[in-house]
C-alpha cells in the first residue's frame, strides 16, 4: 500500500466509527481528531482527549488503531498520540476567566475526612497532566495549607491592570489560597458569617489564578452562608459530597446533597466519594476491616441516582502523609495510590459528561 491509497478523508471516515465511551458520539464528530498525517504505509493523528485523566484512554486508543486496520488496511502502521483539552461550560466572566471548571468538595458533617480527599483528590489531577488549584473555604478551620505542608508561606501582591492580585501559594504544582496563609497559624478566625463569606469572594475576585482546568472549593462542613455564597459569586461546574459509610455520616451527607438539588440552587452533584470506607492494614493489603460500616456510600448514591465515584480505605500511610505536609497519592503505596487516581478519574470522567450533556452554568440568584 502506497501513500497515495490512503488519505485524509479516508481516516476520517474509518475514525468516524469510533465512539467517546461517556458521550456516545463519534470522534470526529466531536471534534476530537486533529493533525492526520499519512506516510507510506503509515498513519498517524492525534486524539484530543477531553481530560486528561481519562480512564479510557487506552480503549479508546485501540479502537481507534482497530478501526483503521478494519477500514483502511491491516498492515497499515498507526501512531496516535493523546493529547487533553479539558472541557468547561462556565461563562467567561470577571472573576476567575482562566478558570474551566469549579467543583465544590463538600461534607454533611466534620471529620470524614473531605480536606483530604480535597487535597489528594487535586493532586491525583494534577499527576495526570491537569492544571489545578484549591479554594480553602473552611474560614475557621482551615487544613490546606497543613496538608501541604504551606503553613509558614505567605502570598505575595502583583499589581495588574490598575489593580492589586494575591498570588496564590504553589505548592507540588498545586495553587493554593486559603485564610491560613493570611492569619498566624495559632491565631482564631473568629469572624461572623458576612465576613467569612467577603474573604471567600476575595479569594475569587482579588487573586490571580491564571488558567485552570479544575478549581477545586473545600467547603466547610453542613450547609451554611459559604455554601450560598459560593453558588452565587461563580458559576460551580458540580459539586462531590464526601462521606463515610457511617450511619450518621450519611444522615448528614444526605443534608448536604439535598442543598445543591435544591430548585434553586441546581449545582449537578458530579458523585459520592466514601472516605474510610474500610480498614487496610499496610501489612495485611489484601484484608478489608469495615469498621464504620458497609456498603453506606452506594446505597446514599443509588438513593439520590448519582454514581459513587471513590471508595478511599483507611489506610495509616494516608493519616501520616498528611501530617508530614504532602497528599498520601504522592507516595508508593499502591492501595492509596490506587484509590485516588480511580477517583480522580471518575471524577474528570463526571465532569466530561456533565460539560457535554447539560447547559452552561451560571452563578446562583437567590431571594432572600
């Protein structure tokens, strides 16, 4: 076969067979096929992916590599390189322009462990080749910069257009912005509702993110004026709720839940994540404890219809990671490592869909 058999129009029509698993339309109707090259013998494009932590990547891959040796030949060599432009339905406005998707991280209750999951959710996106940052919302209790072993850093003030930015914190790639970068780490933010919910604007309006693929809001726990404050100052992509299978964990959850579906409100909860949802002993990978319960994350996400997107296990190694100032994802264990970069996936694959299938968001107009 010649380079003269083969040509674009003809890759095209071969890749058109090939279906984007979650959108259920063809690559190149999608606009996903880009840069086709033909050789003697030799096919080569690329696939833009839209994220790149897609979980699918390699099955897409292959379909792809069968459909042209289905369609155009089987001898023919084919060479694909996979590329990523993370997908965004958020209206360019004044508060962050670079940013393409907000996700809310939020909890029903405290201690179920969402800062951690925020933190290593953000960093397992981030190892996949995602530009990420996070918005400690939690004004009172803030962990981010714990968690990242950033509590000594301070931002520091770039004049842009007539107007003073804070640069976030940057940290193993991950930007930053929290109330404990501003306040001495020993010190009580001891503030009423309408203060905490103007630093929160702050955050967004008078700090310079650049360009993100996913901004990523640790939201203190319940339902309370941050919530609503940051439904209403930018558009929220989705939201994920964290839980642990605990019964009591849940009744809260559901709250929480219930908030963003509120008619209202209306921000897609992109899934659940069910934090510690067993006891792994680092000597024992293969043993599952269920020591807070079983199975409390699914049934929570078959009742309200969204998909359960992590199981996180309670691992040592992750409680110490955190400690030390780093998320536990960045270590060798592979039970955690697993964990997360599932997770992650799931969620980029969430938000994919989402950006696909529903309207563009905007911010929230509440009546008071």
């Amino acid at each position: 076969m010649g380079e003269f058999t083969i040509n674009k129009d003809k890759v095209l029509q071969a890749l058109s067979t090939v279906e984007e698993p979650d959108l259920k339309k063809d690559l190149v109707t999608l606009g996903m096929i880009q840069d086709i090259e033909i050789g003697v013998n030799q096919v080569r494009f690329t696939v833009v992916l839209t994220t790149p932590a897609c979980p699918l990547k390699e099955l897409i891959r292959k379909n792809c590599e069968n459909a042209i040796h289905e369609h155009l030949s089987p001898e023919v060599e084919v060479i694909i390189k996979l590329t990523a432009n993370v997908t965004t339905t958020r209206h360019t406005g004044p508060l962050i322009p670079g940013v393409k998707n907000v996700i809310a991280v939020s909890s029903g209750k405290g201690g179920v462990g969402k800062s951690t999951v925020t933190a290593n959710l953000a960093m397992a996106l981030h190892r996949s080749g995602a530009k990420v940052g996070i918005i400690d919302a939690d004004i009172s209790g803030p962990s981010i910069p714990v968690m990242f072993g950033a509590e000594d850093m301070q931002p520091t003030i770039t004049p842009k257009d007539g107007k003073n930015y804070i640069n976030p914190i940057r940290q193993y790639g991950i930007k930053m912005m929290s109330i404990g970068f501003l306040t001495p780490p020993d010190s009580a933010v001891v503030w009423r509702g309408p203060m905490a919910s103007q630093a929160l604007r702050q955050f967004f309006g008078d700090t310079d993110w650049g360009d993100l693929d996913y901004l990523l809001i640790d939201l203190p726990p319940g339902t309370s004026d941050i919530h609503l404050t940051l439904v209403q100052t930018v558009p929220v992509t989705g939201a994920v709720v964290v839980t642990t299978p605990q019964k009591v964990a849940l009744a809260d959850a559901i709250k929480g839940l219930s908030m963003f579906k509120q008619p209202q409100i209306n921000v897609p909860v992109l899934g659940i994540i069910e934090n510690m949802a067993w006891f792994t002993p680092e000597e024992l990978p293969d043993h599952q404890y269920h020591i807070f319960g079983k199975g409390g994350g699914q049934a929570l996400a078959d009742k309200f219809e969204v998909p359960l997107i992590g199981q996180i296990p309670l691992v040592q190694s992750i409680r110490e990671a955190g400690d030390e100032g780093r998320p536990a994802v960045m270590d060798t264990n592979p039970i955690v490592n697993d964990a997360f970069m599932e997770a992650a996936e799931a969620l980029a694959q969430q938000i994919a869909i989402r950006n696909a299938s529903r309207e563009k968001t905007k911010a929230v107009e509440i009546q008071v």
